[in-house]
C-alpha cells in the first residue's frame, strides 16, 4: 500500500553515529509548513520567514527537506 504524504517537509532520520543521510525516508519525520515553523521557531526565534528558518537550521546541519505533498 502507497503512503499518502500529507506534509510539507521532512527532516530524516539520524544514522547511529549522529549524522543524517536523506537515504533514510523510513524514519524521516515528516511535518506540516506550521508545526515546522514551530519547531523551528522555538530553536531560532520567532518572527522569521520560513525561509529564514529553514537557512538557519541547514546552517547548523540540521537537514530540512521540501517534500511535494500529495493531495
């Protein structure tokens, strides 16, 4: 059975020496364009674009992926 992606982006799941692969779709978590800007929001700042929040997390190796959602 397909799974139906409903989120806006993912962010993968982490290899066990701490690293990130985008190879690891399985366990990525996937969220919604609002509860990401949350997360992130809560890390950086409020106030931000979602593109600005989405800068800075890759600054910091945090890999955060658009994914194309299926309606």
């Amino acid at each position: 059975m397909k799974r139906k992606i409903t989120a806006d982006y993912a962010i993968p799941g982490r290899c066990d020496d701490g690293s990130y692969t985008s190879s690891l779709v399985r366990r990525s978590t996937f969220y919604t364009q609002s509860a990401l800007r949350e997360l992130l929001s809560s890390r950086y700042g409020a106030g931000k674009s979602m593109d600005e929040l989405v800068k800075l997390a890759l600054q910091d190796g945090l890999p955060v992926y658009e994914v194309k959602r299926e309606a």
